[in-house]
C-alpha cells in the first residue's frame, strides 16, 4: 500500500516537471489564409504523444488533432522537432477563431500548454465601440485597489486588448464575454492596480486591435485631481457675490428701459414661441385660458383691448 502510494507521489511529480509553452498570445490571419501555432518545452516530446485542442467562444475545449495519424492532413499538420511542435492550420476560417492548446501525454498525465488566440477576419462591426470605466475618485480608497475596465461592445470575434500605464505595457486583464441575440459580443477587459499607482497621476491606456491591419482603438485616462481645499472656500462667496451683480445690472435694464416716473406701463406681451431647441427641450409658446375664481371666463380690460389673445 505504501509502495503504491509512493509510486502515485512519484508520478505526480514527474509530471509537474514538463512544462509547454506557447510564446504567440495572439495572432491575426486572414480568412482562407493559412496559420501557424507553435508550442515547445525544455524537455524531450514525442510526436507520437501531442495533441491540439481548439476553445472557441463559450464553448468547451475540442481535440482537432492528433499528430500521430493522418487525417485530414490537408487541414491541419503537425511539424514535430524534438523540443517543439507545431500546428499548421490551412483555408482558415472565421469558426475557427479561438485558443489553441497544445497538449503532451506525460507519465499518464494530459499536460496543457498556457494556449494561442488565433483571431481570423475582423472582427469590427458597424455597431462596435470602445470605453473605458475607471472607479469613482473617492470609492475604493477602503479596498486599497482601483478597479479600470475596457468595455468592447457589438464585435463579431474576440480582439486583442492591452494595458499600459504611462507607456509600460502590463500583464493582460481578466476577460469576460457575453453574446446578444444577433451573435455579437460585449467583450470587459478587467484589471486591478494598487491605489497608489491609480492615484499617482500615471496615464492608464487601453488599446483594442480588431484585425490584422494594424489600425488599433486606444482610451486612455488618468486619476482626476482633487480641488485643492485653501481654494474651495472661496467658491460660496464668489459664486454669491456674481449672482448679486447680475442682479443688479439687471434692475438697471430695467429702470432705464420701463421708467416708471412718466407714469407709463408698459404693454405686456407674450414671449415669441421658439423653434429652436435649447438644452434638449423645444420652447414654444403656449396660451393658457384665463379664469377668474368663480370659474367664469375673464373679460378682457379696456387696455388689453388691442392686444390679441
């Protein structure tokens, strides 16, 4: 029982021994073009021991192919060194955007590589967008973490998105999907950072590639200054002491325009009605039927005879 158990140990531990690394965190190709996914360890592989497994997009993790037999060559090949191994994927196709994974039969054990995004086509659409979500000045000063997302909106594929602060390029985010009724998808690009970093002035950017051509969308932002405290208490009173001026200057108008000492009123009128809108609203002019408080209709004074309701 002991031996057994020994033997159980000793194969665990061979088999954290082999690590696959993928070096290609993503690659761009073209549809109908023809791709390449590499995989390589500091030990020895067989050929006769690797697989290649395919996850696409809220989907689970395929075998697509075996490199010891010989089906569907034409599609998929296996170039085998003695430390590497790589996958050749020929006529792409747009289905087949996803994380490639390499995989090694080790002492018993399926070991995975860390697996290569392959983005085929672009994935940019009419309805697509790019945003970035930062946290509220003063609301995880408790936490000690300032939490910035990058919000994709209404692509057909996952894109490329990378964080940099202030020109350094950092580890990539957390991403999480979810797909619309019409195939489209909201990508969030999530990373965490300590509160000192987010609160030293750096500027945060984040950069979504679409396609192969190059062309990128960037957002960028940096933590908002506070106003500083000796100057706030000025506001109040500046703000109060403006307000009394237009006040004033507006009395004037109209002691100069209306004088009262002449004993003339001046002839009310209703405001023209506006077609413009100001501030989203359309103004326009509306005219209420007067009542007195018996509910019967007001008559119209001798003065206001000439004045059109």
């Amino acid at each position: 029982m002991i031996f057994a158990k020994y033997l159980v140990l000793s194969s665990l531990v061979l088999g954290v021994q082999l690590f696959l690394y993928q070096t290609q965190q993503i690659q761009f190709v073209e549809v109908n073009g023809s791709a390449e996914i590499h995989c390589s360890s500091k030990e020895k592989m067989e050929g006769d021991d690797m697989f290649w497994y395919l996850r696409r997009e809220e989907e689970k993790p395929i075998c697509i192919k075996y490199c010891l037999d010989n089906l569907n060559v034409s599609k998929f090949a296996c170039k085998h060194e003695r430390h590497s191994s790589t996958l050749e994927i020929n006529n792409v196709q747009k289905n087949e955007t996803g994380v490639y994974y390499c995989a090694f039969i080790y002492t018993s054990y399926l070991i995975f590589g860390n697996g290569s995004t392959l983005i085929v086509g672009d994935s940019y659409t009419n309805s697509s967008w790019v945003m970035l979500l930062v946290p509220f000045p003063h609301g995880s000063q408790v936490t000690g973490t300032a939490n910035l997302a990058c919000v994709i909106h209404g692509v057909s594929n996952p894109v490329h998105v990378s964080w940099s602060v202030s020109g350094e390029l950092q580890e990539q985010g957390l991403m999480r999907s979810l797909k619309a009724k019409d195939g489209l998808l909201t990508l969030i690009n999530h990373i965490s950072v300590p509160m000192d970093t987010w609160t030293s002035g750096k500027i945060f950017m984040c950069e979504v590639k679409f396609n192969s051509s190059g062309k990128s969308v960037k957002k960028s932002t940096r933590y908002p200054a506070a106003p500083a405290r000796e100057c706030s208490h000025y506001i109040v009173p500046l703000a109060a002491g403006a307000g009394l001026l237009l006040l004033v200057v507006s009395l004037s108008l109209v002691w100069t325009l209306c004088p009262s000492t002449l004993g003339f009123q001046p002839r009310v009128s209703a405001p023209p009605a506006s077609e413009q809108p100001q501030g989203g609203i359309l103004y326009a002019h509306l005219d209420f039927d007067s009542r007195n408080r018996d509910g019967r209709r007001m008559q119209p004074s001798a003065r206001g005879k000439g004045v059109k309701p």
